[in-house]
C-alpha cells in the first residue's frame, strides 16, 4: 500500500468507528457505564476494521498482506493515542467519576494532592493505553479477516 492509500484506509477507519461506537454508545452505556464503554470500545474497533478490511482488500493485497495491515493499524493506534490523550487530558481535572470511584473506595482516609493526582494520571494512562491495544488487537484481526475477500475481477482466458 502507498502511504496514501494507508492514510485514505485510516481515514475511513475513523470514519465507520465514529459512526458506529456513536449508535453502540447510545444503546449500551446508559446499561452500565464501565463495561457498557468497553464492550462500546471493542466492537467499534472492530466492526470498523472488518469494514475498512473488506472495503481495501485489493489495495491490502497489492504488496504483502501482514505489512500492509501492520501500516494500518499502527497508524490508527497512534492516532486513537492521540485522540484519546486529547479528549481526556484537555478538561484539566477530566472526571468526576474518577472523584467519586476515590470516595467511595477510600472514605474513610484523606487523600492528599499527591494522591489524588497519581490516581488521575493512572487513570489518565489506562484510559489512553486500553483504546490503543483494542485498536491493535481488533483492528488486526478485523484488517485480516475484512480483506480474506476475494477478488471480484475475472481474467479473461
């Protein structure tokens, strides 16, 4: 694959991600907020590697399968970090549900600044890393098996 064609495929990822994890985010994280998001996560991810695997299965197949996919997905995991380490880093003091996971584990202890800033930026990390290794795992698998298509065009004998 051409480095425009790996940016055009991560593109589309993105796109079929945004749109599904939205609907599958409406339906299941008002259920259970936690698992809700991670079950979200995970078919997301791979929902729109099986789609962008179908739909570049000839452009995946043009040089070798595994460096192709591998350029995709290492691609798209880079960004998820990003895009994952923006829209959690950049509301500051990012979530009270971190707050009140604190309070209602530890209240009877005071917590101290160091304390509370440690457990945020563990949080911080576990909520940028999971993401990248869901869009390295899933979007591996998905690639591979989206692209095991077979080619539509027929030679003529």
């Amino acid at each position: 694959m051409k480095f425009g064609d790996v940016i055009t495929a991560v593109a589309s990822w993105q796109v079929v991600f945004i749109l599904v994890h939205t609907v599958l985010s409406i339906a299941l994280i008002p259920m259970n907020s936690y698992w809700g998001f991670n079950v979200d996560s995970i078919v997301s991810f791979l929902i729109s590697a099986l789609t962008v695997g179908y739909v570049f299965a000839g452009k995946i197949r043009e040089e070798s399968r595994m460096i192709s996919i591998g350029k995709v997905v290492v691609l798209s995991a880079v960004l998820t970090m990003f895009a994952g380490m923006i829209g959690v880093s950049a509301t500051g003091h990012y979530n009270a549900w971190v707050d009140e996971n604190l309070q209602n584990m530890y209240s009877t202890g005071s917590w101290t600044n160091t304390d509370w800033v440690a457990f945020e930026h563990m949080m911080l990390v576990e909520w940028t890393v999971f993401p990248v290794v869901y869009a390295l795992a899933f979007g591996f698998i998905g690639l591979y098996v989206g692209s095991m298509r077979k080619s539509s065009t027929k030679t003529k004998e």
